[in-house]
C-alpha cells in the first residue's frame, strides 16, 4: 500500500457506550465506456458495499438518466455523501465527458441524490486516491532495475482515452493533481512514427493527440495503419471478429496470443508508444515514488507490456535516461480503483463528513 499521508479520525469513545457514526456514500466511476456505481455503507472505520452496478455509458443519454435508474427513493434519502469520478475536465462544479455527450453537474448530482456533500474528480484524480490505498498485490512491476523510493508518484491509464495524473509529495503526504496530459500532441520518434503521424492527420487534421493513438480508438487506429502500409495480410478472421465485438477488445486478444502477424505487430508498437508517453510523462515529474499504469487495457495486455518494447521506449530519453532507469513501473490489476478512490476521497480526503 502507498501511505496517503491521511488518516480516518479516531472513534469518539466514552466510559459508557460507543456511539458509532453510520454514513451512505455513493461512489461512480463514469468512463467513455462503461460506467460503474455503488453504494457503501460507512461505520467509523468500517466499510460495506451495499450495492454496486456496472452500466454500459452509452446505452444513456445522461448521467442523470443512468443515476435514476441505479438509486431506489428510498436509497437517496439515505445518502449523506457522494463522489463521481468522471472522464473529462472539472470546471465550476461541472464537467462535460470527454467521450461522452454527458454534462455531469455537481447541483444536479446533489439534488438528485439529496444531500450538499457532493465532488465529482477527473477520473485520473480518482484513480490517483485509489492507487494510494490498494495492496501490493494489486500491482505487477515492469521495470526489473526498480528501487523503492518515496516521492511524486505519475499516473497514466490508457482506455476509452487516455489519462494522466501526478500525486505530488511534499515530505509528509500526497496532494493529487489532474491533468488533461493524454491530449498533448503526438511526438514521433522515428521514420514509422512519423508516417504513422501522417497517416492520421488526414483522419485528424489539425492535432494528433497521444489519446488518438494510445486508447482503444488508437490501438485500432495503428492496426488500420499498419494494414494500409501492407506490413502483413489482415487475417480474415480477425477482421471478422471486429465487425462483430469491440475491435480494440479483437486486436489486443489476438496481440497476445499471436494468431495474427498484423495484430500482433499493431500492440507491439502500442506498447511501444505508451511507453514513450510514459517516459515523457516522468520526465515532468520526475517520479520516484513510481509510475502507475491504470485503465481498462494494461492490465488485459500484461503479457506483452512485459516484453522489452515498453521499458525501452520509457528509457529512451538520451541523457536524461540515468534519471529513468530505477524508476519503478507497474501496472495496476484492480479494475474498479477509480471507484475505490471516489470512495476515499469522500471518506477519507474530506475529513468533514
């Protein structure tokens, strides 16, 4: 577990009986994909999950819409607290999804759920708590020249889109800081990459995005492109598996098992490319306290984040390679630590409640 720096407040006890504090907290992870809602039951440091649903986001126009049909009447008015987190920018108590045509509303949310003890976080800030408090089990390390160390902490989760966050430490505890990093330009490194940029800025003109190329959009982006520049035949069961299930989910399984040269050629240089960002990304902040890689697809790729193309291309940073090298790396197993984080920062990061 990585220590947060925070503490629940000690029960209040007296010579008589103990009185113990009961809350409701409703936790959401709200993603371009799939959104994830639960209700947890808080008795001083006692957690329970009293319900909990997964929703696929777009079967929904709103997020009001998918909240009605999570929460009886009789479970609002039991909510004393609520944490969203969500994948876009937080900005005067709103956010409109990156991915999604949903606008979450803070006022909304509360009314909704009839209680002024409401945040919604980006969902890399949401991530980022829950990182903060997982086991050591929950983790696999990349890098095998890793040294434990204390210090900032970078976050980077490819999915839907693409996340990044610093946890920032300042000598006694972690301060979260979210970012809209995955939507910074491309940088190519070499003659493919930069075919690869060209390639996409006839779909995008104007800005390739990192997002564009490491998310499940981007892992079929650079499979089109492979199979336009004729690096291998398309396998035709591949490609008729991706007219029928999630194309990115199709590419990334036969990636793995090796049925096909195409797809496993597109995540070799995936992973290469989210390691590149990686680097990039620990290079701003220079995080010693290790680089986690969160979201839907790391952890269902492992076997191939493992092979070399990741950690070199996070190390390939010329001089400042030395200052990478013993960083540690690992991947983030948990699939639902966005939402155990929304749950922390209400429980926990807001000591009030």
């Amino acid at each position: 577990m990585i220590h947060a720096g925070l503490s629940m407040p000690a029960p209040v006890s007296s010579p008589a009986k103990q009185t113990r504090s009961r809350r409701i907290c409703l936790a959401g992870d709200a993603g371009g994909t799939k959104t994830i809602l639960a209700l947890f039951e808080i008795e001083d440091n006692d957690v329970k999950c009293l319900k909990k649903e997964q929703f696929p986001s777009a079967d929904y126009q709103t997020f009001a819409e998918l909240l009605t049909s999570f929460l009886t009447d009789a479970e609002r008015r039991q909510i004393t607290a609520a944490c969203i987190g969500a994948s876009g920018v937080i900005a005067n108590g709103s956010c409109e999804t990156t991915n999604l045509p949903w606008v979450l509303s803070r006022n909304e949310i509360s009314e909704q759920v009839n209680t002024d003890n409401v945040w919604l976080l980006n969902d890399l800030e949401a991530t980022a708590w829950g990182l903060l408090n997982l086991p050591e089990r929950n983790f696999v390390e990349l890098n095998p020249n890793a040294k434990q160390q204390q210090g900032n902490i970078a976050v980077i989760a490819a999915g839907t889109g693409l996340g990044e966050a610093i946890i920032a430490w300042d000598g006694a505890g972690y301060h979260v800081i979210a970012s809209e990093g995955g939507h910074a330009a491309f940088a190519p490194t070499d003659e493919r990459e930069i075919a690869l940029l060209s390639y996409l800025l006839e779909k995008y003109p104007g800005h390739i995005s990192c997002e564009r190329l490491i998310s499940g959009e981007g892992l079929v982006n650079i499979y089109q492109f492979l199979k336009h520049a004729n690096y291998a035949q398309a396998s035709p069961e591949t490609e008729r598996r991706m007219t029928e299930q999630d194309p990115a989910a199709v590419i990334g399984e036969a990636g793995v098992e090796g049925s096909d040269a195409l797809s496993v050629e597109a995540l070799k240089l995936f992973c290469s490319l989210y390691g590149a960002e990686a680097g990039n990304l620990a290079l701003k902040c220079l995080p010693y306290g290790g680089v986690y890689l969160a979201g839907g697809i790391a952890a269902k790729i492992l076997p191939m984040l493992q092979q070399e193309a990741f950690m070199r291309s996070f190390l390939a940073k010329g001089r400042c390679r030395a200052a990478l090298d013993e960083i540690s790396v690992k991947v983030c197993t948990n699939p639902e630590v966005a939402l155990l984080g929304a749950l922390h920062y209400a429980k926990v990061a807001k000591l009030e409640l």
